[in-house]
C-alpha cells in the first residue's frame, strides 16, 4: 500500500512541475515578446477546409512598439502583393495595387489586419494563461524549417477569442465548440513562429511567423505614407467609401435594366472548361442545382465533396448540378487551377455576377434550385444538403 502511494505522489509531483515548466515556457515568450522594441518578419497566412488549402498568402510585417507607447496599438507596417496598410498611432494609409489608390485617413481594415500576428498573440497570451475557462495542454514537439518547436494548444471553454479586440469573450450557456487554439513557439529563443485558429468545424486559420529580424530601421517617412507609390491617386476613406457605394449603386441599376425582362431559360453563361456558352434554355426537362460560390470561401470549400456525391448519385437521371463563380475577381485560367485544387467534379460556370444580382445573392455558397418547367423552386444561401437532396429527389 505503501509502495502505490508513493508512485501516486511521484507522478502527481511530475504531473505538477510538467504544467509549471509549461507556464514557465510560455512565460518566458511572455517577457521576450513585451521586450521587443520593433520587428520586422515574413508571414505565410493560410486558409484550411476539410483539408484541402483554399488560399494562401505571403505578407511582410513590422512593427515599431516604441512609437507611441502610449498607444495600445503599435505603429505597424503591412504588405503582401496588392497592397501596403500602414498605422501611424492615429489612422491608416493604405495602397491598392489594382486600383491603384492611395486611401489616408482610414479606420481599421475590416479584414482585422492585426489577425494572427506577433502583437496579438503578445497581448493576447496573457490572458490565456490567466483565465480559468483555458485548459493549457502542451503537445508533442514540432519540427518546422529544421527547427525545434514546442507546441501547445489552448482549449477554451465556453469562449472564444475576440481577435479584433484582443480579449476572451466568454458565455454562460452553451459551448460555442470550435475553441482550440495552437501555439507553436521556436525552442531555440522562445518566440511564436505559428499560430492557427479554427475556422468553422473543420477548417483553420494560421499565419506562420518567420525570418525576424530585430534590428530593421525603417525610414520615418513610411509612417506619413510619403514611400508608397507616387503615381497613385490619393482619396480620404471617406471619399472612398462614397465612390463604391456610388459605384454599387449604379452598377446594381445597369444590371436590373439589363436582366428584368430576362428569364432564368434566356440565360447564358461560359463553361470554366472550354469557355462555351452553357445556354439555359436546353435545361427544360431536367432539375438543376446551380451552386454561387467564390474562391476563398471556406463553406464553398467544404461543401464540394458532398456535392460531388449528389453529382455522382443523380448523373443517370435528369439532373444536372453546375457551379456558378460569380465574383470574377481571377482569371479564367487562376479559377481553372483553384477548381483543380478543391477537387470540383462537377462543371463549373463562371461570369455568374449579372445572374447572382439579379438574385440579389451575395453570400455563399447560394444554392438555386430549377425545375422541370424552368422554374426557381428553391433559393437559400448556406448548404442544407439534407434539403436540397429532398427537393431534387421530388422534382426529378
């Protein structure tokens, strides 16, 4: 008796300094990340569903906390290939490559800008560590770039992580689920150098954080936004925002005068495979799922391998399933090895925009249903399958 008591206590002793060196680790990130006085580093940003990555990007961050240090918000520096966002302490300028603008006087991006970065996680971590509704559990180490990493993950319970405000949210009721956050933290100097988040059930968020260097001097001109673009036009981001509502509603009037007296069968719209017109009239006779997506939606990107089954379960009868893009934000070819890589079965239709705003759809996947007779039986966004199918069994 003697003898089981004693292994109680020894592994109950081990079990205890395991979860002390662990806060120790993170702790020690802790002060290394609220000791920076400006970084400068390369971020992989990358979007995973079900498995398969529908986008990835490549950003370059810096950010100066020794600025304004009075500021919860440091100075910082963002840019990837269509675009550079700068934060002064006070607002934003940002350049738009396509568009070729330069838009001062901003708010916070709506895309969170500050998502997955090396300043959320310093202001962030602490308070993972302190709150009582995160389990901290530390996994199996990681090798990343031929470098060593610990790896922990953080289960919170009944909360969430408020990225925008860099706080825990937490509720009384339900689990909100989807709650695991990983940590993966470089041994050799202890700062992240990958941070992932959940995205949904079965998709994540992550943004890697690599070649840091400690000792970039950026020239104190970028913060007034004198080294973006010359030739760029300058415009507010209030004149900004004025111009695209303009614009949106004048092209919303274009494509009503377009498309009201056009029916669905008049329709006609090119094959993503070999760019012929698909014409919508030769659909009498046969029900017809169209499916509204664009690349970078998640929920799109899960939904393809269940309809990819109904494609497969219907071909015999008269049925017929057709993806419509209809952002057009890529090319034909760009969309072409997208499909490819989300492994897409069915054929897809693209220029789909005239078609989803005469539907008003904005959000995806939208899902529309025809009948025999040519008639809109079924429009909803969001991917009831269970639904869907048992429209289309009892129309066929």
């Amino acid at each position: 008796m003697k003898k089981i008591l004693y292994l109680i206590f020894i592994f109950t002793t081990l079990y205890i300094n395991s979860q002390e060196s662990d806060v120790k680790i993170l702790q020690k990130t802790i002060d290394k990340l609220n000791n920076l006085q400006s970084v400068l580093y390369t971020s992989t940003y990358e979007g995973i569903e079900s498995n398969t990555t529908y986008f990835k990007d490549e950003y370059e961050i810096f950010f100066d906390f020794t600025k304004n240090p009075q500021n919860p918000t440091p100075n910082y520096y963002l840019k990837n290939k269509g675009s550079e966002l700068i934060y002064n302490g006070k607002h934003h300028i940002q350049s738009m490559v396509e568009e070729k603008l330069i838009v001062t006087e901003g708010r916070l991006n709506p895309n969170n800008p500050l998502l997955l970065t090396l300043f959320s996680i310093r202001e962030l971590l602490p308070l993972l560590i302190d709150n009582k509704m995160v389990e901290i559990n530390r996994r199996a180490d990681i090798t990343i770039n031929d470098k060593n990493n610990y790896q922990f993950e953080f289960s919170l319970k009944n909360s969430v992580i408020d990225w925008e405000r860099l706080k825990i949210n937490t509720f009384k009721t339900s689990n909100t689920g989807f709650n695991k956050y990983t940590l993966i933290i470089n041994k050799s100097d202890n700062i992240p150098s990958k941070i992932v988040m959940p995205n949904g059930p079965s998709g994540t968020l992550s943004k890697t954080i690599e070649n840091l260097n400690f000792n970039y001097k950026v020239d104190n001109k970028i913060w007034l936004g004198d080294l973006l673009p010359k030739e760029y036009t300058k415009i507010t981001f209030k004149d900004y925002l004025k111009q695209m509502q303009e614009k949106t509603t004048l092209q919303s009037k274009e494509n009503i005068s377009e498309t009201e007296k056009q029916k669905i069968e008049e329709w006609k719209i090119p094959n993503l495979e070999n760019d012929k017109l698909v014409d919508f009239s030769k659909f009498k006779g046969k029900v017809v799922l169209l499916e509204f997506w664009f690349k970078f939606c998640g929920p799109c990107v899960k939904a393809v391998p269940e309809l990819n089954k109904l494609n497969e379960k219907y071909k015999d009868d008269k049925f017929l399933l057709y993806g419509v893009e209809f952002r057009e934000d890529f090319s034909r070819k760009n969309l072409q090895e997208y499909v490819a890589k989300i492994n897409i079965n069915y054929p897809v239709l693209y220029n789909g925009k005239k078609l989803a705003n005469k539907y008003s759809i904005g959000a995806a996947p939208t899902f529309m249903i025809i009948d025999k007779k040519g008639n809109i039986i079924y429009l909803e966004s969001g991917f009831d399958k269970e639904k869907i199918e048992n429209i289309i069994k009892n129309n066929l």
